[in-house]
C-alpha cells in the first residue's frame, strides 16, 4: 500500500480531511496526522496552531510530521490558501531532498512550488482521478 502525506496550511485541514478519506478509500494510506489530530487540542484544551508558541509540542508536532513526510512515497502539498507560517514549505524541501513523488494542488506561491519534480493540478478532483488510476 502506497504512503501518502498530504501538506497543507494548518487551518485548511478541515477542508482537507474528506479530501484524505477520499484518498484512503482508493486504497492509499495517508499518513498525515495533522489533519485529524492535534496535540495542542488536547495539552492545552483548545484549537492552537503550533508556530512555536509551545516549543515542547512544537517539537513533538514536527518530528511526527517529518517522520511521516519521510516515510510517504507520495507528497502532495496544498497551497490553495495562502500561509505565512512555512510548515508546509519546509516539508516540501524534505520531499524533494527525498526525491518523493511531489504533487501540488493550487497556485504557486514560490519557486519550489513550480520546481520540475512537482507536478501540478490546479483542483484536487484532477488528482484524486489520476490517483484512482493506479
């Protein structure tokens, strides 16, 4: 079974959760937590982004999602909102360090966005197609 993570803006990950479902029901396996489950939810008692106001569950957070962006053999990133925080950004610099296979779903909004192992779709709906194709 083929490991996907799907990297997005933190607050899109509403948006992105039947989109994950989706993706599960085609027989892949994605791993990104992020969009389920958030530690600060729980440590703190209410829906927290984590940009290092927590530094020990930051930490956490990161390494459980480096770990799975390590472990995917499918990365996709979302950029259809755009984040001025750069979790998403940094996660695609380990998908191609990693030399994953890289899809985007949205605009470019920097130069790694449009770098020739990214292939790009311009809605979600064009990409859970050609993932049903596999």
């Amino acid at each position: 079974m083929l490991k996907v993570y799907i990297a997005g803006k933190f607050s899109s990950r509403h948006r992105l959760q039947p989109i994950k479902f989706k993706i599960n029901q085609l027989g892949y396996n994605v791993l990104s937590e992020w969009i389920d489950y958030n530690p600060l939810d729980e440590t703190l008692g209410g829906d927290y982004d984590s940009i290092g106001n927590h530094p020990a569950a930051s930490h956490d957070i990161a390494e459980r999602d480096r770990k799975q962006v390590t472990e995917c053999d499918i990365f996709i990133i979302d950029t259809q909102d755009q984040s001025f925080t750069g979790g998403r950004e940094c996660e695609l610099g380990m998908a191609l360090m990693a030399e994953k296979s890289i899809f985007r779903v949205g605009p470019i909004r920097n130069v790694f966005h449009a770098h020739k192992d990214v292939t790009a779709f311009s809605n979600w709906e064009d990409l859970i197609s050609l993932l049903g194709l596999k």
